[in-house]
C-alpha cells in the first residue's frame, strides 16, 4: 500500500536560486515533486570547472532526475531512491550519477509555500517556493 507521506509538504517545490551562486563553482538548484510517500526529484548543476569527461560536460549544464519514496522523522527527511532517465525510468549506466539516491535532510522550516531543507551532508540550505499542490490518493504499488 502506499501512504499517505507528509500532508505539508504534497506539492510541487522549486528551489530558484542559491543566495551565492555566481561566487560557486558548481551548484545545483532542485525541484522536488511529493505525491503521497513519493518523491520525484529533479537536480539542475551548473559547473564552471569542467571536472567531469567531456563528452557529459555539456557547456557545464546538466539535468538529473531521481525518485523514490521518503519518510519525515522528526526534523528530518529521509529519501530512499534511485537515480533514473527522465522518463523515470531505472539507470544504471551513462552520464552524471546513478544506482542509489539517498539524501538526508533536515527540514529547518515550512510554511504553506516555503520550504528550507538542509542537506546534512554538504549543509547547504535548499530553499524552495511551492508551485503547485498535491492531494494524495493513496493507492496500491500495483496499480
């Protein structure tokens, strides 16, 4: 069965900007999708320094995609995925990461349209504006 996730945060996230961006050599700005315990995840990198092969550098912009299912535990966000095409669909192999998705973040704050997460492994705040809101339906994995 799936459940019904976190009621605050069904909806769409956009994270626009990063306050120091353009002082970064490489950041990724992010877009989460919750629906019901489902997170779709969409990454953004920009990168200044070319520090991957050329032939996936691409002009130093890159999309990755990621989806999986998550858990709220007190201040924290729990992911547990996998990296996918952008047909959310499995990759194992090609540019950019793949195999598992598994971030932590701890949730600093949330309004109805604001969201701050904060990786706990790179502790940068994420903040993101809502665009969109969800009504979860739960339904069973198999249909």
């Amino acid at each position: 069965m799936q459940h019904p996730g976190a009621e605050y945060l069904q909806g769409v996230w956009v994270q626009e900007r990063l306050p120091i961006q353009e002082e970064l050599l490489q950041y990724t700005l992010h877009e989460l999708k919750f629906t019901c315990d489902s997170i779709y995840a969409v990454m953004h990198t920009t990168a200044k320094v070319r520090n991957i092969a050329d032939s996936c550098y691409n002009n130093g912009q890159w999309t990755e995609y990621a989806k999986g299912v998550y858990v709220v535990r007190g201040d924290s966000l729990l992911v547990d995925g996998q990296y996918t095409r952008a047909n959310w669909r499995q990759k194992t192999s090609g540019c950019y990461r793949s195999g598992q998705y598994l971030p932590r973040f701890k949730i600093v704050q949330h309004t109805a349209d604001s969201l701050i997460l904060e990786n706990r492994y790179d502790q940068r705040p994420i903040l993101l504006r809502k665009t969109a809101t969800i009504t979860c339906m739960p339904k069973k994995r198999w249909e």
